[in-house]
C-alpha cells in the first residue's frame, strides 16, 4: 500500500521469469483504495440483510421442526416422555396378563415376562404358527377388536382380548392380552362355592330365624313341654313347627280368659 500518482492504491508486484528462471520484468497491478472503500460502504447494507435473512430463515425452520416434533412427540416434553416411559416398563413387569403388540407390518415389538413365562414354557418357542398372532394379525387388518376368545397355546387354553391401536384415525398395531384360563377357571370355581356357602348360610339363617319365632311364640302362651320339643328337633322340622305356631296363634284357638 502506496500513494500513487492520482492517490493512495492497493499495489502488488509480480516478478516476470523467462525459460530460464531470468527475472525480465515486473507486473504490477494496482487498485485505488477509494474504491475499495466505496465497494465496502456498498456490500456492507448487502451482508447485513443476508445474515438478517439467514436467521429468519434459521428461525422458522426451527419453529417448524419443532412442531413437527411436538406433534411427533403428542406435546410431551422430554422429562414427561422418560417419565411415562419408566411407568410403562414398571406396569408391564407387574402385570400378571401376558402382553403382546405388533407394529402395522405384523412385526412383535413388545412382549412382557409374564406372555414370555406363558407362551415360552412349551417345547414351541416360536408364535409363527400361533392362534394368537393370528388374532393380532385379524385384528391388524380389519380394525376390529376381538374379546374373550379362547385360543391354544403350547397346551395351554387362553382367554386374550385383542384390540387395535390407532393413531390420527389409521391402525398402526395391535395389542393382546391374556391370561391361563385354567386361573380363570380355579378364579370362578371358587367363587361359586362362596356363593353356594352364602346361599346354604342364607338358608340356615332363614331356619334359624323361624325357629327362634317358634320359640318366642311359644314361651308367650307358655308352652314349655312344646318348647321343648322344638328345641330338640332337628332343623328339618322346622317348617311343620312353624306351621303349628301360626296355627296356634289363630286366635280361635286362644282360652278364654
């Protein structure tokens, strides 16, 4: 950088070699530091506005990928989607009904420890051929949910329920629970005895009820060598007591005082 004749430039000097490395000349090329000033003033307005675009540009393209993820993401934060991610691991482990999901190409994504302990205790450690999967599959294709069906699994007769999973109105899997039948079996087996024990106990109370009727009734008319007949028999006569105390008691039958 020199002042020149007309101002300050911008110089470079080049040396010229001939064939055989001989310097001969010099080429000198020069530019006017006004227009290199002028030329500055000029892209200075033309930079601004292309970072001033950029980050618009960065801006929107983040707002935009960030509600695409949101809608991903069903609005979940981060922390919410560990937290109910924890949660499913912890309910699926605790859950004694088998579990099993497809994706929307009939590929197993998901299977808890108890489905394994159930389908996976057999000499069939596979679900290629399995009625189960079928169902999923069923299900998978026709959008429908299928409840308490029995299927057979390595031996095994299952009661499962299979429901498909949609998002945004498409099927996009499916999921099946289950459970041994023969627990469901033992479950309802049992139940029906408490019910018979409730009913037998309703049944005696009803008796013992009458009986004490009987009783009182009798020991009102002073009764006593009847009391202690009542008192002694056995409960199946109790009926034909109670038909002779209400008998009793029709005051036609009454002494007169």
């Amino acid at each position: 950088m020199n002042h020149g004749v007309l101002a300050p430039a911008l110089r470079v000097f080049t040396p010229v070699f001939n064939e055989r490395h001989q310097q001969i000349g010099v080429v000198v090329v020069g530019i006017s530091l006004s227009k290199v000033d002028e030329q500055i003033a000029n892209s200075r307005w033309d930079v601004l506005l292309t970072i001033l675009f950029s980050a618009l540009v960065c801006a929107l393209g983040t707002w935009s990928l960030v509600r695409g993820l949101k809608r991903v993401l069903l609005g979940l934060e981060p922390h919410e989607i560990s937290t109910q991610f924890q949660q499913r691991q912890a309910m699926l482990h605790a859950l004694k009904e088998g579990v099993v999901a497809v994706d929307a190409h009939g590929e197993v994504n998901l299977i808890n420890p108890a489905a394994e302990e159930i389908l996976f205790s057999g000499p069939d450690k596979t679900l290629v051929h399995s009625p189960l999967l079928d169902d999923l599959q069923t299900v998978l294709q026709s959008g429908e949910p299928m409840y308490d069906r029995e299927l057979g699994c390595n031996g095994l007769l299952l009661i499962g329920n299979t429901v498909p999973i949609r998002s945004q109105g498409a099927v996009v899997g499916a999921i099946c629970t289950f459970r041994d039948k023969t627990e469901v079996s033992q479950l309802l087996q049992r139940l029906d005895g408490m019910m018979s024990y409730v009913d037998a106990l309703r049944t005696t109370s009803h008796e013992f009820m009458n009986k004490l009727h009987v009783i009182l009734g009798l020991l009102n008319m002073k009764s006593y060598g009847k009391l202690e007949n009542t008192c002694c028999r056995p409960p199946t006569a109790t009926r034909r007591t109670s038909e002779t105390f209400n008998i009793a008691l029709n005051p036609r039958w009454w002494p007169a005082s």
